[in-house]
C-alpha cells in the first residue's frame, strides 16, 4: 500500500499543468516535411471551384497563388507566404471534407520536366509509314 501511495505522490509531483502542455511547440514544428510553403490537394469533388478552395485555405495564412484549371481534375495546388502557414494548412486540412468528399493535403514535388514532343512518323521509299505499336500503316 506505501508503494502505491510513493507512486502517486510522484505522479502528483510531476503532473503538467494543461496550460503548460498547450505552450509547447507541436511534434510536427520539429518533424515537419515541409521545403517549400507548396501543397497538393487531392480528393477533391468535381463540384470544387477555384474560390471554394481558396475559401477553405485561407483561414491558415496568406495564400500566394491557387492552381486549378477553371473545372476541377481532383487534385490542385495552393501556395502560402511561409512554411509555416502551409505547414498549419497541411495540419488543419488533411483528411476533411471538402464539397462532401474527403480531401488529402501534402507537399507538392517539383514539377518534372516534360520530355520532348514525338516527331511525326517518317514515311519510306514506298509510301508507308511505321506504326511501331502496331506494324505497318497504310
């Protein structure tokens, strides 16, 4: 009974106060994969629009730019001033509904280059061309 008794005063000791835990910083200030203030958002409704995605981002920060193309593919981009404000954006937003769907927010990769456009197919002495998919086209 008295070493349960040690224990509890110990705890008691030791015990946080709530408002001492909230000043801490987050785990994920420290762990954050974050380079750029640059994120992807896919999941998302064809019914989203440009302003509606604006609209759920901007409570996290100034946002710098939005890409999405007049109607929405699923997926699109949003840019904030700072890591920080992204990083409270990516916090805040992944894994909620947007326009009844769930919407996955993470950190936009560099755009690839593209590799370059295809020549169009040379024609041979004989007036064919080649299909190398599929053989020989008239």
């Amino acid at each position: 009974m008295a070493f349960f008794s040690s224990i509890r005063n110990a705890l008691a000791r030791s015990a946080v106060s709530p408002s001492a835990l909230q000043a801490q910083p987050s785990l994920s200030s420290f762990y954050s994969t974050l380079t750029a203030p640059k994120l992807f958002v896919s999941g998302l409704s064809r019914l989203t629009s440009d302003d509606k995605l604006q609209e759920a981002f901007a409570p996290f920060g100034n946002l710098v730019e939005d890409r999405m193309s007049g109607r929405s593919k699923g997926f699109g981009f949003v840019t904030y001033e700072t890591i920080e404000e992204a990083e409270k954006a990516r916090e805040g937003m992944n894994a909620k509904f947007l326009d009844g769907w769930v919407i996955f927010v993470d950190p936009a990769k560099p755009r690839e280059p593209r590799p370059p456009p295809q020549q169009e197919p040379q024609f041979s002495e004989t007036g064919f061309r080649t299909n190398k998919t599929v053989g020989w086209c008239g």
